[in-house]
C-alpha cells in the first residue's frame, strides 16, 4: 500500500471521526432521552417516520461509519493479526458494502414504513 | 522491568487498549443494530416482536454494555482529536479523566433510565 493511499485512509479515518462525534453525542442523548420510559416501535417511529431531518442525520452516520469502522478494523487487522495486502482489502471492502446497504436499509425502515 | 511492562503502566496504553477493544465489539454490535431495525420494514409489529425480546434483563445489560462501550469510543476519540489536531494545552492532562468521568456519567443515566 502506498504513502499516499496511507495517508489518505488516516485522513479519512480522522474526518469521518469528527463527524461521528457530533453524530454520536446527539445519538447518545436520543438513547438516553427515548430509555426514559422503554422502547417502542410506536415511540421510535413516531419519531423517524416522515422526519426528513433524522432521515438525512442517519444517512449520514450511516455512510461516516461505512468510511470510519473498515478503516479502524484495518489498523487492528495489521497490527494484531498481521493480516495485510488483498486479502485484508477485500474483507473491509465487503465490510463497508455491508455497512452501507444494511444501514441504509434501517434508515429507510424507520423513516417510510 | 522491561520497556514493553513500562508502557502498559501508562494510562495511555490502557486508554488505547479500552478504544480498540470498544471499537471492535462497535463494529461486530453494528449489523445486528441495523438488521433489527430493518424489521421495521415488515411493520411494526415486526419491530415491537423484538424489542419485547429486548425486555429481558440480560437484554438490558448488554444495552447498558453497549451504549457504555460507545460513550468510551466516542470519549476516547474525542481525546485523540484533540491531542492529534489542537496544539498542546496543560489542560489536555484532563483529558483521559474527563473521557473516564463521562463515560460513567452516560452509563450511570442509562441505568436510571432502565431500573
């Protein structure tokens, strides 16, 4: 793997990162704020369902994750397991494809059913 | 004492160790999260069929595991940001404190939440 494309997934796994802070911290207070009182289909739907605004702020954690967790799993794949080249590139890019497709999907499940 | 034994005293290895591991238990949490609420596809009884399931008190704690594991990455990745990108500041000694400190505060209130 080349310098640049080194660089390039650090500056992504960085900026994804930045993103998924603020995601986080407004999911986190949502968790803790829909707890209140158990969890329902009703409660979370009434929530979701039409809401263009949670709509596009999922879409977008859904997508920053795809970008941030292969990348994670790449550092711990090479520095753990030793694992590296195009058998490592082919399982995070298959990661990142699952991410995105399921994740995408439950967004689309919460916000049109 | 070997170098490799000195740096597992640093609490900075430990804050390494708590960030990968969380990472890693995020990330195999994240396909189930997403398969469960793509049964709101199916409707909402669908949905309301498995948070029921998620009712049971071990459902419970491995929620509070999990909202725990993500308020460790989050806090721990917003300390390496700031370490990596913001010039140092004394108060950045704070950091890992503060990153242990909040992390308690989110799963001291989703304990409150659920009992």
């Amino acid at each position: 793997m080349s310098v640049r494309t080194e660089t390039l997934l650090w500056l992504a796994q960085r900026l994804s990162a930045m993103l998924l802070g603020v995601f986080v911290l407004v999911h986190l207070v949502t968790i803790l704020y829909a707890m209140h009182g158990g969890l329902t289909a009703q409660e979370i739907l009434s929530r979701t369902q039409g809401n263009i605004g949670w709509a596009i702020f999922y879409v977008l954690f859904v997508l920053a994750i795809a970008v941030h967790a292969p990348i994670g799993l790449r550092n711990v794949l090479t520095e753990w397991l030793h694992v590296r080249g195009r058998a490592a590139d082919v399982l995070l890019t298959t990661l990142a494809v699952i991410l995105s497709v399921w994740g995408l999907r439950a967004v689309w499940a919460v916000f049109a059913q | 004492m070997n170098a490799r034994v000195r740096t597992r005293e640093h609490p900075g290895y430990w804050a390494f160790v708590v960030h990968r591991i969380s990472g890693i238990l995020l990330v195999l949490f994240l396909p189930f999260h997403f398969w469960a609420l793509g049964q709101a596809l199916t409707g909402a009884a669908r949905l309301d069929e498995f948070l029921h399931w998620t009712a049971h008190p071990l459902a419970k704690v491995a929620e509070w595991g999990l909202v725990v594991l993500l308020a460790a990455h989050f806090t721990g990745g917003v300390r390496l940001l700031v370490l990596e990108f913001l010039p140092w500041r004394e108060w950045q000694r704070a950091l890992l404190a503060t990153a242990t400190v909040v992390t308690a505060g989110v799963g001291l209130l989703f304990l409150v939440d659920v009992l």
